[in-house]
C-alpha cells in the first residue's frame, strides 16, 4: 500500500508557476483568434470570388477585378496564417525565458492589411456599375 509520500514522489519535480501556465494559455488562446481571422479572411475572398462568377446568365458582363481582390483576401488570410503561427512560438520562447516583449508591428501590420483590404472593398462596391447592380436585384 502506498503512502502519502510515495505519491509525493511520483510527481514530476519541475512546476510551472501559475502566472507562467497562465501566460502560455492566453498565447493560445491568442494564436487560436489569430487563426479564426486568417480563415475569416480567407473565406471572404472566395465569397467576393464566388458572388462575381454567380451572376445572372443573360447579363453578358467582363470578368472584371472582383477575383483579384477575392485573391488578395485569400493571400492575406494565408499570411496570417503563417505568421501568426511564427510569432505564437516567438513568444512562447520569450514567455519560457521571461524576456516577453508585446512587439508594437504585429499590430501594425494587421491593422495595415485590415485597412487596405476594406478600401479594397469599398472601391470595389462603389465601382460596380448601376446597370449591372439593377439585372440582380431583378433577377
């Protein structure tokens, strides 16, 4: 039969503190929000890519550049992708050597591309022509 002690001896000798467990879980849960708004972006370009090819069949109409924006959020969700999973180990190593610095370019950066993609958006809707926006909602 085993003694308390016993127990006590089984348990592994390294113990994280509680800040530190706690740090690495909000990394997580950072990286984790990071990663729903790169699929996010990715899933809006191919809805704007997708919105432009279901168009009615008797409303002849170039292709235009509705792709290349649905592109440019599909590339944009793929970086943040990637690099949010870069700067989650980055800072996973900084929390373990409790040298944690909040880098002020990340927020930059996304802001950034959140910025170019909605005036992307707003140029693209505001240039749609009118004929062509009275054949959808008549259709």
């Amino acid at each position: 039969m085993k003694t308390e002690t016993d127990y006590q001896l089984e348990k592994p000798q390294q113990k994280y503190k509680s800040d530190r467990v706690r740090d690495h879980l909000a990394n997580e849960r950072t990286y984790l929000a990071w990663m729903r708004s790169g699929i996010a972006l990715m899933g809006f370009g191919v809805l704007i890519v997708r919105l432009r090819i279901l168009r009615p069949p008797l409303a002849p109409q170039p292709p235009g550049n509705g792709w290349k924006l649905g592109l440019a959020f599909a590339v944009v969700g793929v970086l943040t992708v990637l690099l949010s999973t870069q700067h989650y180990f980055a800072v996973r190593k900084d929390i373990d050597q409790e040298t944690y610095q909040p880098p002020d370019r990340w927020i930059l950066l996304a802001s950034l591309a959140v910025i170019l993609l909605g005036a992307g958006v707003i140029y693209y809707v505001f240039t749609i022509p009118l004929d062509n926006l009275q054949t959808y909602v008549l259709e």
